[in-house]
C-alpha cells in the first residue's frame, strides 16, 4: 500500500529546494521565510480559539493610521516582532501597527533583510469571524553596514525579494513567492505543518467579478463610477460584461479568492480618502509582487503599483489588482480620461 503522506511537501522543504536554486546562498533568507511562517502558525492558533478566550474586541490605543487597535492586532504584531529575524537576519521590521521602524541589532548575524508587515489585515472584522490575513514582503537593504537608513525601507515594490500573506478561514492557508511562482500552503492542524497544496498558482487573465466597496460610491469621481456601472451592465467590452460582485471588505481575504477564480479588486480615491486607503508598503506593493508572479496585474490606475517609489512608511495608494484583462482595462479608461480622450 503506497504511503499517503510519501508526497506532501512542507513549507520548510519547499523553501529549501528553492534555496537550491541560488548555489551561493547563506541560508539567512531560507531562514527567514521559516520564521514568518512559525509566527503565523502561533497566530493561527490563537486566532482559532478568538471566542474562548478575551482576545477579541478593541484595546483602547489608536494606530498611526487613525484605527482603533484590536486585541488580536497588538498579539499578532508582538508575535511577529518576537519571532521574524531571530536569528540575525533582519536590520529591520516595519509593521503597520508601529508609527516607527523598529532597528534589529545582532553581533554575529548578516543583517541584510528589511520585513514590512501587517500583523492582521481585516482587523475591524475579527468579531464577526470574517477571515482575515497577514501581510508580509522582504526587501535587501541597500546601506553596506551600520543602522539601516531611510532609503532601505523605502524601495518600490519592484525591488521586493519575496512577499506572500497567511489567510485565516476555514483553513489557514499561507502564499508566498519568491519571484519564482506563487505556492500555497495548508495549515494540516493535527500536525501543525504547512502543506504544499496549490502549487504554482496562475491566476484567470479574465474575471467574473469585481470586489469593490461600493458604499463609497457618492464619493468617487465621475470616472470610477462609470467603471462601476460598465462592470455591471456589459458596457466594459466583451471580455468584461455583467460581472459579478464579490465584497467580504477583508483585503486578503478578496484578494485570495480573485487570485484562484479570477477577479478585480479595487479599493479607489475617494472624497474621504483622496490618496486611496490602502498602504503602499503593507498591502500594495505586496500583493502586486504575488498577482504578478502569478500573471495578473496591479496598478494605481495610471502606473503599475510595483514602480511606485514610496516616499512615507505609511503611504496610502490607490489600488486596482487581480485578472490582468480587467485591470489593465481599468487602467486604460481612467488614462484616457485624465488626458481627454
């Protein structure tokens, strides 16, 4: 009888065959990509059992973004601090919970990589047991040695040398790249592993449906409604008629089902939030690196979100992402427009 555990790969393993790809590589980064995913599965954990213990509902601190802090949001940080760049591999951790970086020092460690994280996107949905995700991406710092400056932490998304998030639903899944392929991971929780279980993950060049919150609507600009309502009616084109919607206000968690079937995520400019609400460095940049890899597209409808050089660590951006036909769609009407065609 063939052993029906001969074929599963785990996190780890897979990590280390890419690593095999690179002849000359130290480790640290393999090493790395296995500390976020420990915290992960620790914040999983306590994520599954929400209801049993008081974990859930607010604290009574304000992040820098103006949002109030949810228990799990501050556990998930702590987590992610304790754990990320343990070894020596980290010169700095950015969270989206922090108004300011924190600086990793180690004596015997390379400290070569920069992590920029949120702890737990879709925070203000945890009561109502909406799955929600953690965000994270690396970039190699530019500085030789010393503290790490400015200019490390603030690199295009071009530049990223691995992204990936960990959604919490009704499985834990974990998706990650590394520039090469996006793979997706399931949390088996009777052995605490993640399994390789969406390998090589491409997503539709079309959609079937659009994800947008569309209680913004009196807010947006003549242009983006006209999006809108071609999305709804078939005037988008051929490729593009009568979508459907799909809007659960968790980034991760509508990011990942476009992902896998097809979709467009957008989260626009609005007259509340005229620079976008979504962060560049901790939600943007990303996902834009994960939906490239797997043959779609982001943009802030007008550029690709991958060459948006940042100029703040909280920088807020719009966001157009998913099926690369709708996308670039999107991005094709709103530049036309801008320049009166």
């Amino acid at each position: 009888m063939p052993n029906p555990t001969s074929k599963l790969i785990n996190v780890e393993t897979h990590i280390l065959s890419q690593q095999m790809l690179h002849p000359g590589a130290s480790g640290d980064f393999t090493g790395l990509l296995n500390d976020i995913a420990f915290s992960c599965k620790i914040i999983a954990k306590e994520v599954s059992r929400a209801g049993l213990v008081d974990i859930l509902g607010a604290t009574d601190q304000v992040n820098i973004q103006g949002e109030t802090v949810q228990k799990l949001d501050d556990y998930s940080n702590d987590v992610m601090l304790k754990f990320v760049g343990r070894r020596g591999q980290v010169c700095m951790l950015a969270s989206e919970e922090m108004d300011d970086p924190v600086y990793m020092t180690s004596k015997n460690g390379s400290d070569k990589y920069i992590v920029v994280f949120d702890p737990l996107d879709g925070s203000s949905n945890i009561d109502a047991n909406v799955s929600i995700g953690t965000i994270f991406s690396i970039y190699q710092r530019i500085s030789r040695k010393g503290k790490p400056t400015e200019e490390d932490l603030l690199q295009p998304g071009r530049d990223l040398v691995a992204a990936g998030y960990v959604i919490y639903g009704s499985s834990t899944m974990l998706v990650y790249t590394t520039g090469a392929g996006v793979h997706g991971f399931t949390l088996d929780p009777t052995i605490g592993e993640f399994l390789l279980s969406h390998p090589d993950i491409k997503t539709p060049f079309d959609s079937g449906t659009y994800s947008v919150n569309e209680g913004r609507y009196n807010g947006w600009s003549p242009e983006i409604k006209e999006i809108v309502n071609s999305f709804k009616t078939g005037r988008a084109g051929k490729d593009l008629k009568g979508l459907g919607a799909r809007y659960i206000g968790s980034l991760v968690a509508d990011f990942h089902r476009n992902l896998l079937y097809g979709g467009i995520f957008m989260y626009p400019a609005s007259e509340s939030a005229p620079d976008g609400k979504l962060r560049l460095l901790y939600e943007a940049a990303p996902m834009a690196m994960i939906v490239e890899n797997a043959g779609g597209y982001a943009s802030t409808g007008y550029m690709p979100i991958s060459d948006v050089i940042p100029e703040k660590l909280h920088q807020r951006i719009p966001l157009f992402i998913g099926s690369r036909n709708s996308v670039l769609w999107v991005e094709k009407q709103l530049t036309e427009k801008s320049k009166g065609i």
